[in-house]
C-alpha cells in the first residue's frame, strides 16, 4: 500500500509466511546508508538468524545469502520507482522479514523527497503461550535487529495508524484485488477500502511496481538459484538412474518402451528452478523416440543461443515454431506440400505452449510482465520446448504415435551470454543411455 498526504508517501505491505522479498532493480545503482546496526538477541526469533542457524546464515544476513544491504536497497528502489511514477502521472511488497502477519510501510523523511524514506515494520507480539504452541516470535527488538528497518511496532499499532487513512488528500496504492494476507486485509484494510469507496482519490494498484523489481536478479539472487539448479540436476541423475523397468508403481508407472517426460525442481530459500527432461524407461531410446528427442534437443541448443541481451521470448518463441515446422516436416509429421500458414499451425498443435516464461521466487514468475520484453542482464527465464504426438493422430506416422519429448533449462541472461543453471542436467542420448545403463 503506498500513500500520498501532503508530499508524504508511505509503502505498506502484508506478509505471509512464503514472502521473501523483493527483487533487485537493474537499471539504478544507488547508495544506501543502513539504520546503525542492532544486536541480534541471543535466542530464537520467527525465522531463522546468524545467532540460532549459523550453518545457513552469515553474520549480517537476513535470509540465507541475502544481506541488510541488499534488503535496504530494495526499498530504496521501490521508493524509486514511485518516484519516478509520480512523474509520469502528477500523483501518486514485500520485505526481508520472513515472519508471518507482519506488515512493512515505506514513508517518506519529513522535509525529504522519493526514494528517501522511513521503513516502519509491525510484527506480532510476543506471546509465551502462544509461541509454546507455534513457534518463536521475533517481537519487537528481534525484528528490529534482524531487518535492520527503522521503526518496528507491534501488528496491533497498525489499527491507530488505518484511522489515519481515511482521508480524502491521501492517495494509497494497494493490491486490494490480490492481498497476500486475506486475514489481515479484512482486519485492517477492508474496511478502509469500503469507507474510501466513494472518494475520487481512488486505491491504486502496487503490483506492476513490484513485478518490475523482482523481474530482475541480483548477483546474490543468481548464486541462491544456482544451487537450485544444482539439486534439481542432481535429484533428475538420481531420479534416472533409480527409474529402470520394471520399478515400483507407487513410485513411478510405465512400461517397457515408454518414456518418462518429468517437470520438476524444487525451492530453495525461497527461490526456484524448473527443469524439464524426458528419457526411456528401460534406458534405451528406440528409433523413432530417438528421432523425435534428438529434433527437439536441436531445436532447444538453438534457442537457447538466442537467450541475450535485447531478445524477446517472443522472438525466440518464433523460432521455435519455424525450426518446429522444419522439423516436423523433415520427420514426414507434416506433409512438405502444405503451405507456410498450415505447417505453423501445425507446430503449434504438436506443441501447444510457450518457449518458455520468467522464473524466480516462483516458477511463472512476474507473470504480468510482457513476454515481448527485451531481455536484459539479470532476467532469468525457462526454455522449454517440445513435441508431442497423441497415440490417435493419424495423421503422423505410426511409429512416433504416442511419442511426447520436452527439455527444459533455466537461463540467466548476461551480457556474455547465457548461462544455464541447469547445465549440471544431462540431456545428451548418449548422456542419458549412460546413466541409465550403470544402474544395471
């Protein structure tokens, strides 16, 4: 929620338990001076600290990897992009506290203009006998010294603040749509929408703002999803080699001669990886699954190729579907006398989806961004292409009915070029026949 009263503008946020933050911005640098620092207090707070987990978290940190300096400079930023919204309109997320039912504001310094300002954090109080039963609370001087934000107060604080917002001649900026804590927003801000309902200084939406910043990765970012990366890669070799006909229904179904298409990864303080491969069960690629993998795993390197700077997805969606259409072509899928139009349509029925989508704290990350968007140092995005031919398409020949390939790698985009968290991932034939033929 921002807010705009007399040249002061206040950022607001709710936090549920599965907030981590928001993400770096690209194109400022910006210096920041940090609240001197707080001793963290020597006992458990509501997420984990240097002083209770020092086995995740370095002196300094936040969450695991990411620092007081880079949290203080993604409010900063966001402070910047209201600024800078300001100035395109004439008016006018998230946080480092992991803990739950908490609320972050952004304000801006008396007599101070954008991006600088105040951080004021309400936490919930402490409670002994509630947190026998749920766990620790960080309180007031835990989440002061843990975020390094200005001001902490308890959640209940915020209530004197809301009848403070019912005035006309402040402009808030909030998710009423989407609230990330639906508890909190019918306590706190629904009855604060309903009794603004009328003004002509209408709530205004903070999630494109928000989606912009977490658009881009910081180097810290980066090095959390490569570790990602890493574990889904090794999970996936553990995965093949564990996979040989005939396994375990409980564990996985398929029979001799079938293949296994698997999309997975997994989270990793609090950012994510997405990988996609496909490999025969008994740990031979027939002829015709050969074809159809080795034609998807061409059309994959080539995409990938394209994942620089000043790209679109788009564009490289289009490529996709020319090399898709050459490809079905020259496997004899698609006839070779049908016309331009009708090969793209083509591509597009044996691959009904996108080349690929933004990743980070999600897996379809900022999914309100644009995919026509030039790519930029920092995006991370998926490329996954595929070719799936139904077990009742006449139409294709019938030794690859029933034949279904996708490849999925996690990208970086650089000014070097790409880097593929998932490199570590063997999609290779002769890689995959490899691991599977060891578990013999």
């Amino acid at each position: 929620m921002l807010i705009r009263s007399t040249g002061m503008f206040i950022a607001a946020f709710m936090i549920p338990s599965w907030i981590r933050g928001i993400k770096s911005y690209r194109c400022r640098k910006f210096s920041v001076q940090l609240t001197q620092a707080r001793k963290l207090p020597s006992r458990y707070l509501g997420q984990p600290s240097s002083f209770t987990h020092p086995h995740l978290l370095k002196p300094g940190e936040v969450t695991p990897g990411l620092s007081l300096s880079e949290y203080a400079l993604r409010r900063y930023q966001l402070m910047h992009l209201i600024k800078e919204e300001v100035k395109a309109t004439g008016t006018v997320g998230n946080t480092d506290h992991a803990e739950p039912d908490s609320i972050l504001m952004l304000k801006t310094a008396p007599g101070k203009d954008l991006p600088d300002h105040k951080s004021i954090l309400f936490v919930p109080k402490r409670d002994q006998n509630r947190e026998l039963w749920d766990g620790p609370r960080s309180g007031v001087d835990g989440a002061a010294a843990l975020t390094g934000v200005d001001l902490v107060y308890t959640t209940e604080d915020f209530k004197l603040l809301v009848q403070k917002l019912k005035d006309e001649g402040i402009t808030i900026w909030y998710d009423a749509t989407k609230p990330t804590h639906p508890q909190l927003h019918c306590d706190y801000l629904k009855p604060l929408l309903e009794s603004r309902s009328q003004y002509k200084n209408k709530i205004r939406a903070v999630r494109h703002l928000v989606q912009n910043l977490r658009l881009f990765k910081s180097e810290a970012e980066i090095e959390l999803m490569k570790n990602a990366g890493r574990i889904t890669s090794q999970a996936f070799i553990e995965t093949m080699f564990a996979s040989r006909s005939p396994v375990n229904e409980a564990l996985l179904y398929a029979k001799d001669g079938e293949m296994v298409l698997l999309d997975g990864g997994c989270e990793s303080f609090g950012y994510v990886s997405d990988v996609t491969r496909t490999w025969p069960i008994n740990g031979r690629f027939t002829g015709p699954q050969a074809e159809v993998y080795q034609a998807v795993l061409d059309i994959q390197k080539s995409c990938l190729s394209l994942c620089s700077v000043g790209i679109s997805l788009e564009n490289i969606y289009t490529l996709m579907l020319t090399m898709l259409a050459q490809n079905l072509t020259e496997l004899g899928i698609c006839q070779k006398k049908l016309n331009n139009d009708e090969v793209f349509k083509a591509a597009r029925k044996y691959c009904p989806h996108h080349v690929g989508h933004y990743l980070g704290m999600d897996v379809h990350d900022t999914p309100d961004i644009s995919r026509s968007l030039s790519l930029q140092p920092g995006m991370v995005i998926t490329i996954e292409p595929g070719i799936y031919i139904p077990e009742d398409d006449t139409e294709a020949p019938r030794k690859f009915q029933g034949v279904g390939v996708r490849i999925e790698d996690d990208v970086v985009i650089t000014e070097e070029g790409p880097l593929i968290l998932s490199a570590d991932c063997p999609k290779e034939i002769q890689d995959i026949e490899g691991i599977c033929s060891s578990r013999k």
